[in-house]
C-alpha cells in the first residue's frame, strides 16, 4: 500500500467549476505536503506547499491540510483550461529528497 | 535556466545499460532522482547533496548514480530490462530541506527498453 493515496480520477469539469482534490496519507512522520502539477510530457511543478494544519491559499488554490485526520485537499477555483493536468499529493518527512507521491489525479477542464 | 537533462530519449535493447545526465539550476546542491511508470507512478530512487549519496529509495543495485563537483549528477542503469522503461525524472533544490526551499523538476528523459 502507498503511503499516500489519491482517486487517479480522470476528473472531469466544465470551464469555471470548482475542482476539489483530495489526498490521504498513512505515514504520520510526514511533515510537509506538497501539490504538484504535471502536464502530459512535462516535469511536475510546485503548486502549493504546507506544513500546518489548516487552509492555505495562493490565488485561485486552497490547499487544507488536516493532521488529525491525515487528510489533504486542494481546492481550484474558477478553473480554467490550463488546469487540465495530473495532479500529484506528496507529503516528505524532513527532505525534499524522500518525496512519496501519490498516483496523481488527472483533471480534465472542458469548455 | 531550470533544470535541464539528457538525452530527451532513449532506446535501449534488454542487458545494456545506460546513463542519464542532469544539470539542476545554478547554485542549488541537491539533485534527486525520480522514475515514473503508469502502474507504480512516482518512484524516489535517490538524492545526491555535494557529491554524496544522502538518501537512497527501495531499487536495486543495478541502479546507481553520482553527483560532481559543479553538482552535474549522472544516473546509470545497468543489464536493463524490459520493466525499467520509464520515464527518469531529476529535480534540484538548494539545500534539500523543506524549510523554506523549493524543488525543481527536470523535464525528464524518457527511456524506452526493447
């Protein structure tokens, strides 16, 4: 079993709905939890990261973390057609080096 | 200039090996390596912190890698096979520690065993 588990979707959305994503982990040693983004063919990239519980918000995303419940969210508002991506849940203990990812969940935005 | 890896692709036959290059971002010291498969996804193989092995994921030894001094790294596979197609995936921050640092990922190189 993965350490952290999340709904590989596809995930599909018209233009301007919310996506919610949603992300739990097993290992309680995790200290920081990251959202990647990755296009087809592409690198991930950091979207969001956080280390304590509660919401966090950069523009259009809102990730929460809960520690109680070793649960993660990210929220996308007024989605678009550039958020069409796989989205990936990491959590690490102490080191950007022991990243453990999640499958991914691939959200589709239509128009 | 971001991180940057060579070559984009690769074709190799079963029981060669192969090397794979990546360049991370000027100044940064901790290059890490990742692969990626549709069935086991993101896969954490090890991370290289001035030219020392610091952490090392659950691959076998076939897999190996080095970082240089200009903190250039290298991955080396070695008697591949069919199940180490993937795409290889490198990533460079400044210290490696989450504390107010960022990772950065390479676009990747695809290999492709026949």
């Amino acid at each position: 079993q993965k350490e952290v588990e999340q709904d590989p979707g596809p995930l599909s959305v018209p233009e301007g709905a919310i996506v919610s994503l949603n992300c739990t982990y097993s290992n309680s040693a995790f200290q920081y939890f990251m959202w990647y983004r990755q296009y087809s063919r592409k690198g991930p990239e950091l979207l969001m990261y956080t280390y304590s519980s509660g919401n966090k918000e950069d523009g259009r995303f809102t990730a929460q973390l809960n520690r109680a419940s070793q649960y993660i969210s990210l929220l996308i508002r007024d989605s678009k057609l550039s958020d069409s991506a796989t989205y990936l849940c990491v959590s690490t203990t102490d080191s950007w080096g022991k990243l453990q990812f999640g499958a991914g969940t691939q959200v589709v935005v239509t128009p | 200039t971001g991180v940057t890896q060579s070559p984009t692709h690769l074709i190799k036959t079963r029981g060669q090996q192969v090397t794979l290059s990546c360049s991370p971002i000027s100044g940064h010291r901790s290059v890490s390596w990742y692969q990626q498969t549709p069935g086991q996804g993101l896969q954490f193989l090890f991370e290289y912190f001035s030219e020392t092995q610091r952490n090392k994921g659950n691959f076998p030894g076939r897999f190996s890698g080095r970082q240089f001094s200009n903190s250039r790294s290298e991955m080396n596979v070695s008697t591949l096979e069919l199940g180490d197609s993937a795409l290889y995936l490198c990533a460079s921050t400044a210290s490696g520690s989450p504390k107010g640092d960022e990772q950065f990922f390479g676009p990747g190189t695809r290999l492709t065993v026949l």
